[in-house]
C-alpha cells in the first residue's frame, strides 16, 4: 500500500451515526421530570426555611360546614362544626367534632343556644369566640375554612374519588331538594356527588332506617380520613394543585397554598374524636349536653 494511502484511510473521518429517536424522545419526557423535582426540592426548602404558620408550633384551624341555604332566603348555619389541631413537626394531628346541638352560651350572650347558631348570626369571628370560651373548649382557633356540599363534591373530584366504607345501605331521594342517594354497603370508590350523599344521608325513602348526629359526624370524621390518605398517595399527591384550586374556588378560608401544603405533612397520622354528649329536650328544645371538660383536656393535648 502507498505511504499517502495509509495515512488517508486513518485519518478519514469516521461514519456518521444518526441519532436514535428513541433517545430523543427519552430526553424529551425526562426534562420536565427533572424540572418537576428541582422545584418541588426548591418549595420544600422553602417551606423549612421560611416556615408558613411562622413560629407558632400547631396549626389550630376551624372547619365549619354549611346547610343548604334556605329557600326563604336568610343566614346559613353551620351543620358541621369541627377544630382541628395539627403539629408542625409531623407527630399527628387531632380532628375533633363538635356537636351542632350542643348547648352552649353564645358569646357576649346571657341565656343558652344551639351552637349552630352562631355562624348565622356572627359568622365565623362568633363561633370561634364561643369556642375560646373558658367553659366551652378555651380554643384559640386563628385560621378558618367554611365550605359546603359543592366545595366537597369538588375536592373529591379533583382527587379523583375516594374509598369510603359504607356502613350500611342509603337509599334516599328528594326531588325537591335535587338530592338522591343510592349507596350499598361496602368498601367502595365515590365521586364527589356520592361523596355528599353519603355526608348528608339521614333516613331511606319511606322513613325505612335512621340516621342521628352523631352517626353523621362519625360519618364526616371517617371521610375527612378518607381525603387524607388519597392525598398522602401518589395518586393524591400529583392532583394536590387541582385539589387546592377547587378548594379556593369553593371554600372561603384564610389558609394560603404554602400553609395548606404544609397541613398535609402535619396530618401524616390523624386522629378523630368527638366531644361527648348526650341528647336532652329542655323548655322544648332538643339540646346534646356536651362534656365540655373532657374535650377541653383533649384539645389542650393536641395542641400543647
């Protein structure tokens, strides 16, 4: 072979290689995975750094939920009443029910109400001062959320439906009211409309079964665990932006995105509890006499 062949076959170029599509395309989808991760460690530090509910070691928040408002017009009251505490370090949260029944003092007033009625007539400011009173729960509660049965069938369909047991079967309809309940018993998936349905159930068509209070806020308590393991899940956790835009469009709250994000690691385990009571008529009037000493002993607990 000549001298001036053997050096141009080692320096010639080598062939050209065409890019596989395959890699492109892997490039592509992984680029906004990365993006996706540096910002959520970016929100996460951030959250550390400049801790949302500042220095105050427990979030105390109010949940207050509506009646439907009534056909006569005038004030809503409140059908669920609940006060939870979470701690910011994440070793467990407590949600309590209260009673909407339950015989109370309304603040600044001298003679006994149904605590229900104070949303109707002072909004949340009045619940949450008959709440801090020394001989109700003494619970300084500074954030609020106030929502209703379409801020709840919107949740849950922003998380995609949850898995509730269902006790036994709900078989209700009203016409009138738009409001129809079909639910068997059993372990199941429920959109946003069964979701309320199975919140709001009290009897079966024909007056057939019965449902009291306290089965209702047992009910209540059970979906709120519901929502919370959804959210916890990788399902839940990729739907957390459409589930707080659905919260703000429908509740009315004073929590911001960064607070309500830092409730979920807060509640990583939740308890539930009830304040205690006991049904009584008096002058009339069907009351739930409430152990207000122990449920201030449960609160003081959860917050301490």
């Amino acid at each position: 072979m000549p001298e001036n062949e053997y050096h141009y076959t080692l320096l010639k170029p080598p062939p050209h290689r065409r890019r596989s599509c395959l890699g492109c395309l892997g490039r592509l989808l992984l680029a906004p995975i990365v993006v996706a991760c540096v910002a959520l460690i970016v929100f996460v530090l951030a959250l550390v750094v400049f801790p949302p509910f500042g220095a105050e070691k427990t979030a105390r928040i109010l949940l207050v939920g509506l009646d439907a408002k009534p056909p006569e017009g005038g004030p809503q009251r409140s059908d669920t009443i609940m006060v939870y505490a979470g701690k910011l370090n994440g070793s467990g949260a407590v949600l309590l029910s209260v009673p909407r029944d339950a015989r109370v003092r309304l603040a600044g007033e001298t003679h006994f109400s149904k605590i229900n009625a104070a949303f109707a007539a002072g909004k949340a400011a009045l619940l949450k001062s008959t709440l801090a009173q020394p001989d109700v729960l003494a619970a300084d509660l500074p954030y609020h959320v106030i929502f209703d049965s379409a801020t709840v069938a919107a949740m849950i369909d922003a998380l995609g439906g949850i898995e509730v047991t269902v006790p036994r079967e709900m078989d209700y309809d009203d016409n009138w009211g738009k409001l129809h309940i079909h639910l068997r018993p059993g372990r199941q998936h429920l959109t946003g409309t069964q979701a309320v349905g199975y919140l709001r159930w009290r009897k079966n068509n024909h007056g057939k079964g019965a449902s009291d209070d306290f089965s209702r806020t047992e009910r209540q308590r059970s979906l709120m665990v519901a929502v919370k393991d959804r959210v916890r899940s990788w399902q839940g956790l990729i739907r957390v932006p459409a589930l707080y835009q659905a919260f703000r469009t429908h509740a009315d709250t004073n929590l911001s995105f960064q607070q309500f994000v830092m409730l979920g690691w807060a509640s990583r385990t939740l308890q539930t509890d009830a304040v205690p009571g006991s049904p009584r008529t008096l002058h009339g009037i069907s009351y739930v006499l409430c152990d207000w000493e122990y449920a201030r002993q449960r609160w003081q607990a959860a917050t301490q």
